[in-house]
C-alpha cells in the first residue's frame, strides 16, 4: 500500500482509489502546490480515482482553489469524491455544478462510504 503523511494531508492507496484526508489546517495556495506535487510522486502520472475527506479543513484560500481545480492539479485524478461536513454544502455544490460543470467527474458526500459506492458505479 502506497502511503503518505505529511503536516497536511494523509493519503493511502487501497484497492486502486487514493484516499485523503486533509488535516486542521487553512489551505493556502503553497500548501495546495505541495500537496498536489506529493500527491503526484505516489501517482507516477497515472490516473486514478480519489476520495478526498475535508471535514478537518479549517478553510481555503480561493488562489488555491482555483490551482486545486485546474487541470495542472488534476492530471492523475480520473474522478473525486469530495467528503464534506453538510448536505447543505453537497446541494448547493451540485446546483453549481449545473452551471460551472467539473474538469473531471467530481461529487460531494457526507460519508466515504457513499463516496466509494460513486467511485465504483
């Protein structure tokens, strides 16, 4: 198993899907920029899906969300499952996925459990 653990992100590869979990910290974009480039040394440019768990984030910077949603960013993701704290935050993200559809097929979830069942489907 492939593994990674660093001041801000754990990831695990299991079964194929890469799992992290962000851990209590404000994201800005130099710490997005070194995520993704540890996130791509386990990823050897290959694509893979991957669930995200942001529920400890305590926020981000928008500089890092756009760098986190570019296609630099996202060059070995084949599809995101985002675990968030709300159902209220998955509604709103799936009405705003309407208008401003994803690079790559992305949802929100409360649970990883539902995240996986969509990563599978």
């Amino acid at each position: 198993m492939l593994k990674l653990d660093s001041d801000y992100i754990k990831i695990n590869l299991i079964d194929g899907i890469y799992y992290g979990h962000y851990k209590s910290i404000v994201i800005n974009l130099r710490i997005a920029k070194e995520i993704v480039k540890e996130r791509q040394k386990l990823t050897l440019g290959k694509k893979h899906p991957f669930i995200v768990d942001i529920r400890e984030v305590k926020g981000f910077r928008m500089d890092a969300v756009k760098f986190l949603s570019g296609s630099e960013s996202m060059d070995d993701v084949s599809k995101l499952g985002i675990v968030v704290n709300s159902k209220f935050i998955v509604k709103l993200y799936r009405l705003f996925s309407i208008v401003a559809p994803p690079r790559i097929p992305t949802n929100l979830f409360t649970t990883n459990k539902d995240a996986k069942e969509w990563i599978y489907s």
